[in-house]
C-alpha cells in the first residue's frame, strides 16, 4: 500500500534543489509524490528524476490561474508522465453564488480531464465547511459540478469543524473521492503535527477509503524538527495505521 507525499510539504527544499527534494522523499519512504510545480522540468527530465529515485507521480496541484490559461499543457505533462490526478487546491468564495460560480468553472476543467481520460478533483480548506443557506461550501462546490471528485484534506475537514470520517463516508459511497490528504491536526488547538501525534481517526478513515483503491497523500505543513524528519515521521505514523489494516 503505497504513501506519497504532497512536495509543497518540503517546498523550500524543492525550490533550491528538486532533484534533492525527490531524494528526501524516496529516503524517507515514500513510494511516490504530488507535484506542487515542476521547477522547470519537462515531462523527459521528470521522468528521468522520479525513475532515479524510484518514484511514482500520482497527481498534481494545479492553482485557478494555471487551469485558466494552461489546463491542456498541464494534461498532456499528465499524460506523459503517466499520472491520471489533476486537483485544484483551493477556491474561496464569499457567498453561496460565488462558489457555484467556481464549482461551475471546476466543472468544465472536469470535462476537460475526462475527455483526455483523466481525473479532476478538489482539494479543500478549512472555509469550505462555512455553511451557506444550510449547506458547507464544500457540498455546494460538489453539487454544483457533477464530474468534479474529491482528495480530501483530513486535517482540514476537522479544523473545519466536521468529522473526516463520517463526512468522507457518504461521498466515497457516491464515488466521489478521488485521492486522501492525510495531514495530522493536534489534540488540542489547530496545529498541524505529525501523523500519529494528533486526534484524526485515521484507521477508520482508510476503512472507508481504502488505500488498496485510493492514492493516499502525505501533506506536512508545520514542522517541530528538520523537514527530514518531519515528513519521514508522518510516513512511519501512516504506515504503521496501514500495516494494522
């Protein structure tokens, strides 16, 4: 059951060196990544990176205005890649029309994906479990844009106020979910702290999103050691909640 790990966790590191980045995360266990940008790489030279090191590309984190102006070139990096998951990462409205706007948008990025034989998801936020009219955001989102499927950010979802699991259960269920954020929030307050170290249920969350079926993706955003081995810290708390499946 393979982990990989979300770059923008060791951004600092990919930006001045990718190739070393790519290091840290095979060295730490990872068997694949989420890109957060391609610092310059085209599609030959990723490859030849990712077969260095023995890793696999499982999606990419594509902002609004990347999908705008350039969603067909980032389909075909995609494809040339191998990799089926293309995610926005983050839509923030301020009223229920502004988010079945953007759902509208994610939609038509959806159909586009699918055509070329691809996956269009979304990646959330805290905000998207502000409720308008009765309903979160993120359910407005999902309403609103039929194709479009979900990677949730555990972490997130419970900052949010929501319970991962049993918000996740119905979605899954639906065939909405496309990829898992496993991110760890604390105990108490709303620190990101490693996996294992903090309250997300994530056994029974891999029940329900079986990691067999769903890319499940680790995202270190807060680090109370060396990048390293924080992130080499959530893999081991990850893998030892897969081991016990």
């Amino acid at each position: 059951m393979d982990i990989s790990l979300q770059l923008y966790s060791i951004k600092e590191e990919a930006k001045e060196n990718f190739s070393h980045a790519l290091e840290l995360a095979a060295k730490a266990g990872y068997q694949g990544v989420e890109f957060a940008g391609y610092f310059g790489n085209s599609p030959a030279q990723m490859k030849e990176l990712l077969t260095k090191y023995k890793l696999k590309a499982v999606s990419t984190h594509l902002g609004l205005p990347r999908l705008r102006e350039a969603l067909d070139e980032e389909i075909e990096y995609a494809k040339q890649l191998g990799y089926k998951l293309l995610v926005c990462p983050f839509l923030k409205g301020d009223t229920k029309e502004a988010y079945i706007e953007g759902a509208q948008f994610l939609e038509e990025c959806a159909q586009r994906a699918a055509r070329a034989g691809l996956v269009f998801g979304y990646h959330n936020h805290a905000h998207e479990f502000i409720k308008y009219d009765g309903k979160y955001a993120q359910d407005i989102i999902l309403e609103n844009a039929p194709t479009l499927k979900f990677e949730p950010d555990l972490f997130w979802v419970a900052a949010g106020g929501a319970d991962p699991a049993e918000y996740i259960r119905p979605l899954e269920k639906a065939g909405r979910i496309c990829a898992v954020h496993a991110k760890e929030l604390a105990r108490q307050g709303e620190e990101n702290v490693y996996i294992g170290q903090g309250k997300i249920d994530f056994k029974t969350i891999a029940g329900i999103c079986p990691p067999s079926k769903y890319p499940w993706i680790v995202e270190q955003e807060e680090f109370s050691s060396d990048h390293y081995d924080g992130i080499s810290k959530s893999y081991a708390g990850l893998r030892k909640v897969f081991d016990r499946l």
